[in-house]
C-alpha cells in the first residue's frame, strides 16, 4: 500500500494553492497569532480551520461546542459553517482569549453565533449537560489542556446526539505519544486518550495524519 507523502513545505504551498479558501481577516489572525509567544505551537494551521468548517457543514451541524479558543481562529471557522440560527458555545479557561478573537468575530460578520464562556472546561461541559440536556450537541471540538482530554471526551459523549462528531486536535502531540521517553502527564494523558477512543464502542473513529493528528469519532445509536 501506499506510504503517507512526506509534505515539504513546497508540496504544502501548493496544497494551499490548489484548495484554501482564505480571507483578510482569517491571515490577519494567523499572523497575529504567531506573534504570540505559544502561538506558533498553539494556532489551527489553515487547512485545519478549512476541514472544521467543512465538518460543520456535513453533519449539518446547528450546535458545535469548542473547548479551548485560544485566538478564537477555529471558533471563527466554524460559526462561518453554521447555518442561520446556529451557534457555537466556545469556552477557555482566560478571558484575555475571548477578548482577544472578538473583534475578529465582529469583522468576520459572525459574532452573533459565538457564545463565549470563560472557566473551568469541565466545570462549563458539566453545566451545558444541564442547561441544554443530553444528546443536544452536533458537533464538540476538543483542543485544550491534554491531561484532561478523557474527562472532555466523556462530556462530549453525553452532549453529543447520535451520529454527532468529536474532533480532537494535537493526538500525535508533536511525535512524542511514540517516544517511551516522554513520560510527562500531557502526553501520557494522549497516549490513554488515543487507546481509549480506539477500544470504545460507543464511536466509530479514524486518527488523521494531519497537521498535529486529528482523531474523529462518531457517536453510535445506541
């Protein structure tokens, strides 16, 4: 069978040549948050922000939950799929995120859809269980702290309706789940998350050996 192609950064120029769908206010917050100090190991690359919409729009999605906005990038991405009525509940742990990606919401014409929620991910998946009740959900992102990735897949389980989508970003965390090495919380919490989505029979699941991994994981009827 065929081996994955090694991607150059000129094969990847080109990729982005032939299929990105990009904008001013999208490349602006790509660069300003690369300015950031965590932002180049932190920010969505394109084509991941790209297949997030795309996901929104097949599920036909009217109610994504995002944990971890960071710049707000993938939030962005996301609502701009939703159709009229739709919203994202996005949520992170620092209000300097939110106040950051909200004039880029506002200028990307989308902030209407965006409801931001400062705090604890757990503590909001809990409290988004009891406000919208179980099986609400069409689609939950997951890109946040690592250590805590099973206890958010779980809440995303009890959101999700059947045939829902969980997304979870940085699944490869950099190569390091491979390297017996690497023995710090993060990517022990990954390697537990990547073999516990595998042996789960609630999902149907596929990790993509794109950008930092991305696992998707449907939720079966019961």
């Amino acid at each position: 069978m065929a081996d994955q192609t090694e991607f150059s950064p000129a094969l990847l120029r080109y990729v982005r040549q032939v299929s990105l769908r990009d904008d001013d206010v999208l490349a602006e917050l790509r660069a300003d948050t690369l300015e950031l100090p965590m932002g180049p190991a932190m920010q969505v690359m394109p084509e991941e922000g790209q297949l997030l919409g795309l996901l929104v729009g097949l599920t036909r999605a009217r109610t994504v939950v995002e944990v971890g906005t960071f710049t707000g990038y993938s939030a962005l991405c996301m609502a701009r799929a939703l159709p009229a009525g739709g919203r994202i509940i996005t949520c992170d742990l620092n209000a300097k995120w939110i106040r950051f990606a909200t004039p880029y919401w506002q200028r990307a014409g989308i902030a209407e859809r965006v409801d931001a929620r400062v705090g604890d991910a757990a503590t909001t998946l809990a409290a988004l269980r009891d406000e919208l009740g179980p099986q609400a959900v069409d689609l939950v992102f997951i890109d946040a702290d690592k250590v805590n990735y099973r206890t958010y897949y779980e809440y995303a389980l009890d959101l999700l309706r059947p045939g829902g989508l969980i997304v979870a970003d940085n699944t490869v965390l950099f190569g390091r789940v491979i390297d017996p090495a690497r023995q710090e919380p993060e990517t022990a919490a990954v390697r537990e998350f990547n073999t516990l989505v595998r042996d789960d029979d609630r999902v149907t699941v596929s990790l993509l050996p794109m950008a930092d991994g991305i696992t998707l994981a449907v939720k079966r009827a019961a």
